[in-house]
C-alpha cells in the first residue's frame, strides 16, 4: 500500500514570522492557516512543484524550535535558484561540493546532478540544503528529510524490512560518512539516515505525516510487520482526541502513529483520494 509522505512538521517560535519567511521570502504556496482558538493554530505551506508540504504553528508539536535539520529542497539551477533567494532578502550559504577533503566551496566540478548544495536557515535556526538536480525539471521540490538516528542499519532495517520503504541508496565513504536514502511507497519524498550528515539528536524529530488511502489496512500491514501502530483516533470538535475512525469519514481527519528505533514519531492520516505519485 502507498505511504505518500505529504508533510513535515516544522518548530517554530513565532508563526507570523516564520510564515512571512517561508512564504513571502521562500515563495512557498499558502495552503492553509487555520486557527480555531488561541491555543492552536497550523499553517501549510508547499514549495511550488512540491508533492510535500511543511506545517508549522501552535499545539501540533512538541519539538524545541531549530530541531530540523538537512531538509533537502532540489533545484534545477542552483545558481538562479541562489540569486533569487538572495534577491528576496534571505542569508544562504554557498554554493558548495564535496571532495576527500571535505566541503568545498564552489560547484561541483561539471556540475553532476546531486554534486553542488548551499544551505539556508529560517528564524528558528531549521537547516534547509538546496540541492541541484538539472533533471528534475522547474520548481522547489522538497525531496528529502533527514532523520536522526544512533544505529544505521537498526534504522535501515526498520524503514526497509518493517515498514517497506524501498532503500534507495546506501553510500558509505570510509568509517565517518554513510547516508541511507528510504522512499515510502508511492511518495515523492524520500527519509535519510546515516553518519556525518547533519541531523540532530537521535529520536528528537516529530510528526512526519504518511498519508494512506485505508488507514486501518495501512495499520494492519504494518502491525503484521512488527511495527507498533497506536489504534486510529480522530479529533472531536471540541479538539479532543478520540479513538477510533472519524465518524463521517473525513480525509485529513483520522490518525495512527508509530515510532522508530530511536523514537522518531511518523503518523499515518487516512486520505481516501489520494492520487498516484507520477515518475
């Protein structure tokens, strides 16, 4: 069964802030800013040509602002890409590759596709890394988030073995370097794992969202793995969780979530169109 990953939680301190900085300077999609009392309020914003969002506000999270880090955004032309971030007032960081040595400023020799980054922070000190792919074609996709993890092939064998994400790719240089890259079924965006890729504390990232079509066979497919999956709950219209499927059978509406190896927290949310993820 696909496992679109659709959203990102993203930390932050003050949400006008961030959203001004991820929309009017990042120019990001506003999809949603929803704020039914002063106690909770989320914002969706989707990088354009994106198939994943990031959601930041009040009440939907629990991790200190700052926590994300490495989140790739993948670009054609890194360099327009970097005048035009420049150009809307935002402090970037490069361009720069990777030699034996280390990171090198510059592009990459011959520009490959994946060789030439730059690195960009938000307020809150969340890491993004603009990566050049000319393949990808026009827009700012987010492509991949990195999880922080203290075992890489625990993690490996979980996201592989028990969650069934496809490895799509496992490059190791020497004993201080090793990125993992796991795509869920179906998903444009893919997680990664290793060592000496930025990342943070084992465990301290939050609220990746994996949307599925039937969240109760998506459970069960999962449970048969030895996954622990919480049963499905819902949020009443007071913002009261309550278990069980909602009632009316809302997309966006219904939950399960379940941790890795290190406690990282994914939720799987029930969308009943989901459409197939194209190339």
């Amino acid at each position: 069964m696909d496992m679109k990953l659709e959203l990102i939680v993203i930390p932050v301190t003050d949400v006008d802030r961030a959203k001004a900085f991820y929309v009017d300077q990042l120019g990001f999609k506003l999809e949603v800013d929803h704020q039914p009392n002063e106690h909770f309020r989320v914002v969706q914003a989707t990088p354009v040509g994106s198939g994943c969002s990031i959601a930041f506000g009040t009440g939907i999270g629990e991790m200190p602002p700052g926590t994300m880090q490495g989140m790739h955004l993948v670009v054609p032309d890194i360099e327009a890409a970097l005048a035009e971030l420049r150009g809307r007032g935002v402090t970037v960081d490069g361009p720069f590759h990777f030699t034996e040595t280390g990171q090198t400023p510059g592009l990459a020799p011959g520009r490959p596709d994946y060789g030439t980054f730059a690195s960009i922070a938000d307020p809150d000190g969340n890491v993004w890394l603009v990566q050049e792919i000319a393949s990808r074609g026009t827009g700012w996709r987010l492509e991949v988030v990195i999880l922080p993890v203290a075992d890489v092939d625990r993690s490996k064998a979980f996201y592989s073995d028990q969650c069934g994400f496809a490895i799509h790719n496992d490059h190791r240089a020497g004993d201080t370097f090793r990125v993992v890259q796991a795509d869920p079924p179906g998903s444009a965006c893919s997680v990664t794992f290793g060592v000496g890729i930025p990342s943070g504390t084992p465990g301290s990232v939050h609220g990746l969202h994996l949307v599925v079509t039937d969240i109760v066979a998506a459970r069960a497919e999962l449970v048969a793995r030895g996954v622990e999956v919480s049963e499905p709950y819902h949020f009443s219209m007071t913002g009261g969780r309550t278990e069980g499927v909602d009632p009316n059978g809302a997309d966006y509406a219904t939950f399960a979530e379940f941790t890795d190896p290190d406690g990282n927290t994914l939720l799987l949310q029930q969308v009943t169109g989901l459409e197939p993820v194209d190339g």
